[in-house]
C-alpha cells in the first residue's frame, strides 16, 4: 500500500509541477524579465574574472555559460524579483540559474550545469554601469 502512494504522490508532484512552470523559449516570458535598467551591465564571477553585457533585460542572464544556442527552458520560479530557470542546450549541455534581483541595478546570480561536456557551477554578480556604447542592448536569446 505504502508503495502505491508514494507512486501517486510522486505522479501528482510531478503533474503539479509540469502545469505551474510550462517549458518555453518564449523571450520575455519571465515576469522579473523587465525588473532591472536596460544598459551596460559589470557581470562579476566569484572566481574573479568579469564580463560586460549590454542588456535590455534578465534574460541572458540565465545562460551566461551557454551564450548564444538555442536553449528549450522549464521555468521553476517567476516572480517580480527572483526567478529560477532549468534550460537544456541539444547538443550542448544544460543548466540550472537562480537569478535574484536586489534592485533593478544589482542582480545575484547562481548557476551550474554542463557545457560542452564539462561541468560548471559558479555565483556572481551584475552591476549595471552605465549606457551601452556603440551596441544595442542585447535581447534574448
């Protein structure tokens, strides 16, 4: 009997899960998407080494380490400030990112996965620093 309802929880987690976070490669789908200033944005890692993103929005946050494919996503969280995205790559791994915004200027950061065949795990963190110079904010992928 025991077994039998842990089948049917299990079941219905899962059921409950699929219909509250649809998969989607929607751009713009995430509520917390508009939440920061579009512009020029300082993406420190916690290994030290920094990247600078023109951005209109969130979005290419959630696939700093799978920049530029083509990525199906399973949105776990959405809310205004925060947001967790599972996304999956054909071909080229997957992730996981935590994104939480502290103001629409400071963006927290967490993700880990794999990308080409290696895994990854890092926390950072985006500063924005100004207007973009010479490029449009970059949309999603």
């Amino acid at each position: 009997m025991w077994r039998f309802l842990s089948i049917t929880a299990a079941v219905a987690l899962a059921a409950a899960v699929a219909s509250a976070a649809p998969l989607t490669g929607k751009p713009g789908a995430l509520m917390s998407s508009k939440a920061i200033t579009p512009g020029s944005w300082n993406v420190v890692f916690d290994d030290g080494s920094s990247r600078r993103i023109c951005l209109a929005d969130i979005e290419p946050l959630i696939q700093l380490a799978h920049a530029g494919p083509s990525c199906g996503r399973f949105v776990i969280q959405d809310e205004r400030d925060r947001a967790t995205v599972h996304y999956t790559c054909p071909g080229n791994g997957w992730g996981r990112t935590s994104i939480v915004i502290e103001t629409p200027r400071l963006v927290r950061i967490s993700s880990q996965g794999i990308a080409a065949r290696t895994p990854f795990a890092f926390d950072a963190e985006a500063r924005r620093v100004g207007e973009c110079q010479g490029s449009r904010p970059r949309q999603p992928n």
